[in-house]
C-alpha cells in the first residue's frame, strides 16, 4: 500500500506540469482538463507497469501525448487557431511589465508547426532532456534537437530578436533601475 501512496503523491505533483502541456497541446483549459483527467485515469490503471524510482513526469506526458494524438485521430481533424480565438481566451493577460511581450511571445508560439512547439515545450518549459523529450515523442534524439533548434530560430525571427540587448528592460528602463541604486 505504501508503493500505491507514493505513486499517487508523485503522479499528483506532476498536475501542473501536465496540464501546462495539455493546454499547449489543446489551445484550451476544458480540453486540456479533460485531456489530463483522462491520463491521470489511464496513469492510474496501468501504475502496474511503471517502475517506481524512474521518471513519472516522462512517463506522464507520454501518456497524455499518445491520448491526445489518439483522440485527434478519432475525430479525424486537427485543431486549427489561425483566427486566434483559442488562444486569445487561453489566460487573464498580465497588466504588469511585459504582458506585451507575453502576448507576442504566445502568439509566436502557436504559429510554430506542432512538432517544434511541442518540442519547445517539453524541452524549454518543461524541463525535459533531449533524451526525455525524444521519448516521449517516440522520435531520434537529432530529430529532437532539430525541432528544438527550428523552433528557437523561428521564434526569434517572428520576435525579432537579434541579440542579448532584444531580452529584459529597454536601455531607459535599465539606466534607471541601475543607477538609482547607486545614489
């Protein structure tokens, strides 16, 4: 019974990882909770085949991928947001110092193809290794990495970021956060 406990404790702390990646997956809360509802389910009646003491996230998101790409092939369609209506009702918009790079940056995001967000996702936000990553997609570590790379590119050419000084406060904003300190 103790094993049993403390599958459920680490299946539990992965919630929000999961459902972070299910609303990346499905552009939409109710979608994405039922998508991790639905995992946790199958999670939990196949515990018998997880080996405690190896990677429950990994194990995880490799559940609730198989279960969405399952799904989408049943309905027999993809989602499409190139209006941006999902995404536009996918979160309350930050009013605080960057809400306007937040929003590009989402924007940015879901115009990726599906393959590079979700292996932006599972490697940068995630925190998966390519090698992790890689599994979960059931794909070769280099196609991975080559997403990765392609999605890093894409982003930085639809943010139009070139360098260092593209990232944090503008150079006014920096003067005055630096040297108001120094006084």
């Amino acid at each position: 019974m103790a094993e049993n406990s403390s599958f459920k404790r680490e299946m539990l702390a992965t919630l929000p990882s999961l459902r972070a990646f299910a609303v990346s997956l499905t552009g939409r809360h109710d979608k994405a909770d039922d998508l991790v509802q639905d995992t946790i389910m199958k999670a939990w009646a196949k515990q018998d085949s997880f080996e405690m003491g190896t990677n429950i996230k990994a194990w995880l998101f490799t559940i609730l991928r198989n279960e969405f790409y399952s799904q989408m092939r049943k309905r027999g369609r993809e989602v499409q947001d190139s209006e941006g209506a999902f995404t536009e009702r996918l979160s309350v918009h930050p009013s605080q110092y960057g809400a306007m790079d937040l929003e590009d940056f989402k924007k940015a995001l879901d115009s990726l193809p599906a393959d590079q967000r979700e292996a932006i996702i599972l490697i940068g936000a995630s925190g998966f290794s390519y090698e992790e990553a890689a599994e979960i997609c059931d794909c070769a570590i280099g196609t991975m990495k080559s997403r990765v790379s392609r999605a890093r590119v894409r982003l930085q050419e639809l943010l139009e970021i070139s360098g260092e000084a593209d990232y944090g406060p503008d150079a006014v904003s920096a003067q005055v956060t630096t040297h108001s300190h120094s006084s």
